[in-house]
C-alpha cells in the first residue's frame, strides 16, 4: 500500500503532464477545459509551448495529498518541429490529442510518439509509420499515456482506436464546448483521474506504478493482433 501523508496546496508537489498532438486539434480548448472547468470560445495558436496548472487530489478519503498537474501544450505546427523537442524532457505523462473528424491526425499520433521517443533517448530508434511504432520502448519508460479524441460534437463517423490499441493507452472522447461532460462524478472525469493517479505514482511511488504497469504490459501482450 502506498503511504499518502497530508500537505497542504502551497506545499504540494509537481508532475509533468506533455499534451500532444497535430495543430488544430484542440489541445489549448482542452487542457483550459481539465484545469478551468469552462470552454474556450476562441482559443489561440500555440506557438512553442503554453503552460496551465490544476490541483489534484490524490487518494481516497481522509488520504489524500494534493499534486500540481502542469500541463504543458506544445505547439502542433511542422514548422517549430526542431525547437519543441526541449520541452519534452522529464515529462512524468503524455496526452496525445487528435481530431475524431480527422482521421490523420489519428494516424499521426505514432509520430509525435516517435517523436517524443527521440527527444528523450538521444535520438535512437526511428519510427515513421505505425509498422515501425514498437510499443516495448513505452514499456520500458512506463510513461502513462491516454489518447484524447475532440470534436465529439461534430464527428460523424466512428471513433477511431488506432493509437489507443497500438499503444494499449485508455481512449476517451470529448466536447470541449460541453462543460457538463466534466463533472466532479461523470465518467470522462473519473477516467481522467484515474490516469492523473498513474502519471503520480509514476513519479512519486516508483515501485508501485512499476508493478501495475508489468502487469498492465502482461495484458497488452495477450491482446489480439491488429494485423
């Protein structure tokens, strides 16, 4: 069992959380949306990198310690693909972000993984297409990931799972216009909590997240081939 021991907010400790994804998609709308709890009429274009912070509980009951979430949304445009590299280093989660109403920037998510990958290794491996994307280099980092699909409203087609099945990452989709969606007790919360518990533990109780990430990777193995 882990040993959780109160403090307070102005003592509270930090995790890292990347939020990834082509631009457009509505990463800035989301993160405002997790940390505000309200919609973002008219996002901006982020250039470089932006930073939001939200305070979460961590634990149950009376045993609970609070942790500051940064949030750091990095810019999605081709052109700044060099220099946003330096943002990726000592993330403790990733949030890969893309549009359900374009099937691309799906697919693309295995490059910002490859991406991601290169930043923190010092550039070994190389992934170019999902054929090459090799879900043992996650596992062996063991970094929590949960894949974001937006635009729910207006998407009419079927979600798609590629990237959450490639990468055994929880999947889960959102409106960012619709604050109810984000409820203390709805379901796309608890989901979201449920990971921001991962991405702590990875963090601060190693050995724990550790243990549940093995057997999470034992379950990944006997998944059925997307082949």
């Amino acid at each position: 069992p882990i040993k959780v021991h109160c403090m307070t907010s102005e003592t509270a400790k930090k995790v890292k959380i990347l939020v990834l994804g082509d631009s457009g998609v509505g990463k800035t709308s989301l993160v405002h949306l997790i940390c505000s709890r309200e919609a973002l009429s008219n996002p901006a274009w982020t250039v470089g990198c932006s930073l939001e912070v939200k305070l979460h509980e961590y634990g149950t009951g009376s045993l609970t310690q609070p942790y500051f979430l940064e949030f750091w949304d990095v810019g999605g445009s081709p052109a700044h693909a060099n220099g946003r590299q330096v943002f990726y280093h000592q993330a403790n989660g990733i949030v890969l972000v893309y549009d359900l109403t374009n099937r691309k920037s799906n697919t693309n998510l295995l490059k910002w993984l490859g991406e991601y990958h290169q930043a923190v290794t010092g550039g070994k491996g190389t992934y170019k297409n999902d054929a090459e994307y090799d879900p043992e280099s996650f596992v062996e980092q063991s970094i929590p990931m949960i894949v974001v699909g937006t635009k729910q409203d207006l998407a009419d087609p079927p979600v798609l799972k590629t990237t959450s099945m490639v990468t055994g990452a929880d999947l889960i989709t959102v409106d960012c216009t619709n604050v109810r969606q984000f409820t203390l007790d709805s379901p796309l919360v608890i989901q979201l909590n449920k990971f921001f518990d991962k991405v702590i533990e990875r963090r601060f109780f190693p050995s724990y997240h550790m243990a549940t990430c093995t057997e999470r990777h034992r379950s990944y193995t006997k998944r059925p081939s997307m082949n």
